[in-house]
C-alpha cells in the first residue's frame, strides 16, 4: 500500500507543468536570473579582486588589439569601396565622409567589435572555465577559503564591461583611419577635410549610444561565458561544448540587442 502510494506521488511530481521542454526552458531561465542577480551581489560586496580584474582587463583588450585593428582597418576600407558606386552615380561622392562616420559609429564599430570579442573572448572564458569546473578546481578554491565566483566571474564579467566600450572607440578610429586612406587615394580629400565632414555628421548622442551600447554587448559577451563554463558539463566534451555555446548565444544576444538599441535610439532621436 505504501508502495502504491510512493509511486502516484513519484508520478506526480515529475508529470510537466506545461510540457517537459517549456518546463526545462523557464527553469534555464530562472536558473540565469539568479545567475546575474549573484554577480550583482556580489560585484558590490568586498572583498573586491583588483588585481584580477586589471589582468582580465590586459587579457581582454591589449592580447586583442592585433585583431580588432586588422579587422577595424578592413572594415572602414572594404565599407568605403562598397559605398562609392552607389553615391558616384547620384554625383554625391562628396557625402562620402558623411556616410561612413555615421555607418562605422552608430553601427558598425560597435556590433564589429561586439562580435570579434564573443569569438575570441568568450570562447576562451568558456573553456577557462569549463576547464576549471571539470578538473574540480573551483571546487579547490572554496575549500581553501576563496569566493569562486568573485574571483572567477565577477572579475571576467566587469573585465569585459569596461573594456569593451575602449576597443569599440578604438575599433571605430581604426576604422575611419582606413576609411581616410581609400578617400584619399580616390578622391584626392585632405585629413582635415576629411575629419571635418566626419565630426559634422556624427552627434554626441551617437557617441553615447556607441559607449553605452558596448558596455550593454561587454557585460552580455562576458556573463555568457561566466555561466557556460561555471555550469559546463563533467569531461572533456563540456569545455569544447562551453566554449561553443558561449560563441553562439553571446553572438545571438548581441544581435538582438542591436535590434533593441536601435528602436530605443530612434526614437529618442526622432523625438
């Protein structure tokens, strides 16, 4: 009888509120939730890792200048190439500046460095850590008195936070930089003439929403990371699907982000 009973309350309770894959996806998120709210928690609560969080700042941003320049200077050149046959055919290559000071600050700058980061950042976060988490070395570090996750996450997620918004500013002087050597050469445009056309076409509101936005892509890119290597599975297979999943997801999020900031900004700016 007893039996009986332990089985219908067994049932019971592993029956589905909705269906098993709702339930799993509504728990995943109340699962990130609490994820963040901790990071928040703690990031405001000493002991404060400094030192942690300026090498995470010099792993971020100075072992990613080579890529992010390469990839900014490529992108103001190939961005200025594709432009000029449309506007030369309107007579309007003169707007050239114009164009690409709005296109590389508002847009590209950002979402370019946004998506080199969670590639090249996020995937090493993600496999750190999941590394971490099977050899049982986070499990090591609370024996001995460490706080985990504020050595761990808190320090990586404002790591990327800030340094983010300075590679996207960087990213977008690279990227007018290439963009000043094309016009040049076509155009026969000096420097001066060049950089007056850029800073009359761009607002401190689109430098403010580039800063802001990158910050919003920085904190994104490293708290997926954070969460996919602290809750990466046992073995091997967990690091590589980490490190995977942390690429994906942040790129995803970073997309829809974009998509959002720009409603919000548009509409201030047409207010």
């Amino acid at each position: 009888m007893q039996s009986d009973t332990t089985k219908s309350t067994n049932s019971t309770s592993e029956r589905p509120v909705v269906t098993r894959r709702l339930d799993n996806f509504f728990l995943g998120l109340a699962d990130v939730a609490s994820f963040i709210g901790r990071f928040f928690r703690e990031a405001v609560m000493p002991p404060y890792e400094f030192k942690e969080i300026i090498r995470q700042c010099y792993e971020v941003g100075f072992r990613s200048l080579l890529l992010i320049s390469t990839t900014g200077f490529i992108t103001g050149i190939v961005f200025t190439n594709q432009s000029r046959p449309s506007l030369s055919e309107f007579g309007a290559t003169s707007w050239l500046p114009s164009l690409i000071a709005i296109a590389i600050v508002r847009a590209l700058g950002p979402l370019v460095t946004a998506l080199i980061a969670a590639g090249k950042v996020g995937s090493s976060i993600g496999a750190e850590l999941g590394s971490m988490n099977v050899t049982e070395q986070i499990d090591a570090m609370e024996v001995s008195g460490t706080d985990p996750f504020k050595f761990l996450v808190v320090s990586r997620v404002i790591a990327t936070s800030f340094t983010i918004p300075l590679l996207t500013m960087y990213t977008i002087f690279v990227g007018l930089l290439g963009a000043y050597i094309n016009v040049s050469q076509n155009e026969q445009t000096s420097f001066v003439s060049f950089m007056q056309e850029v800073f009359g076409a761009i607002t401190y509101l689109d430098i403010f929403a580039s800063i802001l936005k990158s910050t919003v892509f920085g904190f994104t890119i490293g708290m997926v990371g954070c969460y996919k290597g602290y809750h990466s599975s046992k073995g091997t297979e967990g690091v590589g699907k980490a490190a995977n999943s942390a690429v994906v997801t942040s790129m995803f999020l970073v997309f829809i982000e974009e998509l959002l900031s720009l409603q919000i900004i548009g509409a201030i700016r047409g207010s």
